[in-house]
C-alpha cells in the first residue's frame, strides 16, 4: 500500500485537540449562512378582508416595529374574499417558515364551522399572538326611528318584513354570526345581506342600503356620527365600555349578550415553536410601544396581547361556542 505523504498523517495530538473548535469555526462561518437568508426574508401579513377595515389598521400599527424589532422587511397583503376565507387558506397552505402569517380575527375560526369549502380548518394554522381586542358596537342607519337598543328591538319587532342588516366579511364573519345571535336572543327576525368588509358594510348602512351592521370601532365611525349618518345605538358588552361613553350596553336588554373581536397574528401548521415563539415575543414588545399603543386606541380596539398557548386555549374555546350557535341556528352550508 502506497504510503500517505506526512502532509496528510496523523496531526499532531495537540493539533487534534483544536481540531473540534476549527470545525465549530467553519460550521458558523459557512453552515450557518442558510439560516442567516431565511432571517432576512420579508416576513409577509396577509390580511383576508379589503384595505380600510380594523384588521388592516392593526396589522399597519404593527408593520414598522415588528420590522425594527426582527431586522427583515414585512410587507402588508391583502387577500380578500370569501369571508375571509381565502386569504386564511393561502396561508394555511404557506411554507411554514414564519415569513407568512395571517392578521386575522374571530372569523377564521367561525368560517370553517360554516362552510365545508373554506380550504382550510384550524389545524391547518397555528395562533401565534393576539394584538388586540374591541368591542362590538351595533350601529344604524339615522333615519330609523330609534336611538337605542331597546327602542330598536321594538321597531324591529313592529315591522311586516325583517329589516335588513350587513355584515363585514358575509357568512360566516362575526358581523353575521353575532347579528344572528342577537336577532335570536332578543326575538326579533333580522335579513342578512352580505358584504365584503367593514368599509362597505358601513357605508351601506349610512347610505341607507341595509338598517344596521354590528362591528368594530373604528377611525370611519366617529366622522359618519358627527355628520348624522349613522347611531351608535348599543355595545355587545355586559356593562358599558370606556371606549364608547354614553352608549349603553346591549346586555342591558338582552341579558348576558357580550361578543368582543379579537385580532391576531396566526402561522401555517408546522411552524417551528421557536419562530412561533420569537414573533410573539416581538408582537409583545411593539404593543409596549407608547405609538403603538396610541395608534391601536385611535381605531377602536385596546392592545391586549395573549401568546401562543393562552391565544390557543381561546380559539379552543370559542370554537365550542360558535359551533354550537352554528348547529343551533341550522347556519351550515356546503
């Protein structure tokens, strides 16, 4: 056998005792250059609903931090269509590499219970933070002859043919469902007329299109309240809200009635927990941010931020609400 030149030998034993940092060395110079590219990907947010609405406002407050606080580019889109739906499945489908998360609210949960055809179900996405939560406000048209909830359960109940409401987002959202459901508690039949957000939601009921929608607060109301378009005639709370003084409670008239929206950032099935875990930990830290804060209040919602296992535990257990209230009302559809 041909002898190996002393270049190649055997080092010498206190040249092989280095040998074990040099690999470490080379290993963090030139294995770890993967791991650096897909840090600075553009981590993407897709919101499922059109421009304007408070989904889109939260995931606008959180864009510039999260992008100081990770050092990579993050860029809002906008999938809209289908409830929700469609933007909710596309990221379902994402490579689950924590560079496309979903903003999203209680709807993403509610859709599939709805619809067989949603292309996706909560196990296809994993919850990531809530960022904030509000108050649903039911709001009319100011030319119906009522100011209140009370005075509006007894109009509704008057007329020979349901009044019309619009939801933010169609069937499924939580416009519909918790419109159904105060229809149902308060005994009074309600007409269902769909649209695909919150902007052109609130503007039918300005306009006169639809009598009422229940949503979220947001910077849009307070304009079409002070020119007179729109009341706010009461909040889906228990008792009354700081956010919006002098409207009282829905839960007033029917009693235990409370739905608040939550939104929040959730990540494809599979994401890694320690990704899942470092993008909370950043959502946390922006909703510290005084800006932040103040930007978030301005449109209505109150940062409330919940993390992965906490935000889990809820989507658990509105999903058995809302399943039953689906299953109670005959509201699923293929």
């Amino acid at each position: 056998m041909t002898a190996l030149p002393a270049s190649l030998g055997p080092l010498p034993r206190s040249e092989q005792r280095l040998l074990p940092a040099l690999i470490f060395v080379a290993l963090a110079l030139f294995g770890g250059s993967p791991v650096h590219a897909q840090d600075t990907a553009p981590l993407r947010i897709v919101v499922p609903t059109p421009p304007g609405g408070t989904n889109d406002g939260v995931a606008r407050a959180l864009q510039n931090p999260l992008q100081r606080l990770l050092g990579k580019t993050v860029i809002v889109e906008y999938k809209a269509g289908a409830a929700g739906s469609l933007g909710s499945a596309y990221v379902a489908r994402s490579k689950p590499d924590g560079n496309t998360l979903l903003l999203n609210n209680n709807a993403v949960l509610i859709n599939p219970l709805v619809s067989k055809s949603t292309g996706y179900d909560m196990r296809d996405l994993t919850p990531l933070a809530v960022a904030v939560v509000a108050p649903l406000v039911l709001i009319g048209n100011a030319a119906m002859p009522v100011n209140d909830t009370r005075s509006l359960v007894d109009f509704a109940s008057k007329q020979a043919q349901p009044l019309a409401y619009a939801s933010a987002g169609g069937v499924g959202s939580l416009g519909h469902m918790s419109m159904e459901s105060f229809a149902r508690a308060a005994g009074i039949k309600l007409l269902h007329v769909p649209y695909t957000g919150g902007g052109p939601a609130q503007m039918a009921v300005s306009s006169g299109e639809v009598k009422m929608v229940m949503t979220t607060l947001n910077a849009g109301l307070k304009g079409q309240v002070d020119a007179g378009r729109i009341r706010l005639l009461g909040v889906a709370a228990a008792k009354p809200s700081p956010l919006v003084p002098g409207v009282r409670p829905i839960g007033d008239v029917v009693p235990g009635f409370e739905i608040d929206a939550w939104f929040g950032l959730l990540a494809p099935a599979q994401t890694p927990a320690a990704v899942v875990q470092k993008i909370a930990a950043a959502v946390n830290q922006a909703l510290e941010m005084p800006e932040v804060r103040e930007q978030l209040l301005a449109i209505g919602v109150t940062p409330t931020y919940l993390g992965p296992d906490a935000f889990g535990k809820r989507v658990e257990q509105e999903t058995q609400r809302w399943a039953d209230i689906v299953r109670e009302q005959k509201l699923q559809k293929e």
